[in-house]
C-alpha cells in the first residue's frame, strides 16, 4: 500500500485581535489628518495677501510704551511711539489722540509734526 501523504493544514488564525488594532490604526490616521487639516485652515487664515500677520510683538511694544507714559507722563517721545505703533496697528485715531497730547505737551515741536506728517494724520 503506498504511503499516504500527510496533507498540512494551516492553523486557523483568528482575525478578530488583528482586526481591532486595524481599527485602532485607522481611527488615530483620520484623527492626525483631521488635526493637519484644522492646522492648515488655521495658520491659512493668519495670512493677509499672501503673507503671515503676527501683531503679538505690536501688542507687546505699545504695551511698553504705555508703561513709559503711565511712569513719565511729560515724555513726548513715548507718546509719538505710541502714535507710531498705533498706525501700524490700524488704530488711526488713537494715533491721532498721542499727538494730540504731545502737542499739549509741547506745541511748537517740529519733530511732532514731522511725525505727525510722516504718520499721515
């Protein structure tokens, strides 16, 4: 009688481990995607004409002018910085309002008004 072949039978693996970490895998995929995503639509929406916007350092400065005056209200300087950075800022009339108190301060200064010209108010 000729001999049998012994057929080998692959062992019956079960999927259901492997399945659940599939999952795992492909849920922390989607959540990083989506993260990217809101990133980009975030750091797209800093940008005016093409260019990043960052008025954090402005802030800071007219910060450190105010500080100045508050400390040393007759500093003429400290207000037409203020002035300045306002302008930067978008704030015209409150550019408008540091002049207008440097010019109490001292009325015929000309380096007030060539700021005042320079500035545009």
């Amino acid at each position: 009688m000729p001999a049998k072949k012994k057929i080998k039978s692959k062992p019956k693996t079960n999927f259901k481990p492997y399945f659940l970490h599939f999952f795992y895998y492909l849920v922390i995929i989607i959540l990083l995607t989506i993260t990217g995503i809101n990133i980009n639509n975030y750091l797209a929406s800093q940008k005016v004409l093409g260019t990043s916007v960052d008025i954090t350092p402005l802030q800071n400065e007219k910060i450190y002018w105010q500080n100045i005056v508050n400390a040393n209200p007759s500093y003429i300087d400290a207000y037409l910085q203020l002035a300045k950075v306002d302008v930067e800022l978008g704030y015209t009339n409150e550019a408008t309002d540091y002049i207008a108190k440097a010019l109490v301060l001292n009325p015929n200064s000309a380096k007030i008004t060539s700021v005042q010209k320079e500035l545009g108010l």
